[in-house]
C-alpha cells in the first residue's frame, strides 16, 4: 500500500474535519494505522509483548495528543499538546529501533524514517505556539524529498 491508496481509505468525518489541512496530524494517523501490523508481528514474541505495547501507545499517542492540542487555544497550552506528539513520536521510533531483531530492515528504516519525518514537523510548532523558543536546543531534521511518501509501504 502506498501513503496516497490510504488515504483513500480515511472515512469522511476524519477528511472534512479542520486538522485534517495539517499533514503532521494525516502523517501520525497513517503512522498508527501502518503500525498495527508491526505490533502484531513484535508481540508474537512473549519476549517483545512490553515494547508491542509501548509502541502501540507512543505511535498512537502522536495523532491523538495533536487532536487534542488542535482543539484548544492558541498560546502555552496548544504548545503543551505539541510536546506530546513530539515525545511520543520519538518515543515510537526509540521502540522500532528496539524492535530491529523481529521486524523486516526495510519496515525498521521507513519507520524511523516517517517518526524522524514527525519529529521534524512538530519541532517548529512549539515555538510558534509559544511565541519563543522551545526549551531544548535546536536540532536540524531534515524533512525534505529524503522521505518518500509516495512509495509502496513495507509491511511486517
């Protein structure tokens, strides 16, 4: 399946809802949709079930907080809302990367790549909610063409 084929199949309330204009919030769903069958193939292993869950909580955890977030006010609390996305984004690709030894290498490297691809859009909203800088020093992500949401997702 490729990123355009889901979006297909995202139900209406979900396409004509505002956040929906945000690619952060399109990209962090498809990244808990495509992440269910990861999960899957992680929690086979009894060793694995504790990061199965974490996973499944951070990866979902992205989409959900940046609905809330959305639904509040401009300013310091939005923001609040932003950070979560944020930690749990990088929450998500810490557990792929644990995840190395059941998953596929091509799903590992597309997976780290679409949570960096977060991490990089959110990062510059807090500050433009906050109207100043954000707490942590400033990293560079690079959401440029390198992330290719146009090709055939690799599954688990």
């Amino acid at each position: 399946m490729k990123y355009s084929e889901w979006l297909e199949t995202v139900p209406p309330e979900f396409v004509r809802d505002p956040i929906w204009k945000l690619e952060v919030y399109r990209l962090a769903l498809f990244a808990g949709d495509i992440g269910w069958q990861d999960i899957l193939t992680i929690s086979k292993n009894p060793l694995m079930w504790s990061v199965a869950d974490q996973l499944y909580r951070s990866l979902n955890s992205i989409s959900a907080n940046l609905t809330e977030g959305y639904s509040r006010s401009k300013g310091l609390d939005r923001a609040r809302f932003i950070e979560i996305p944020l930690g749990s984004a990088r929450e998500s690709r810490d557990w792929y990367y644990k995840s190395r030894h059941v998953l596929p290498e091509s799903v590992i490297k597309h997976r780290i790549e679409l949570t960096t691809h977060l991490v990089g859009m959110l990062t510059p909203m807090i500050p433009h909610q906050r109207k100043n800088a954000i707490r942590e020093e400033q990293a560079e992500y690079k959401i440029t063409p390198s992330f290719d949401i146009k090709v055939e997702i690799p599954s688990a």
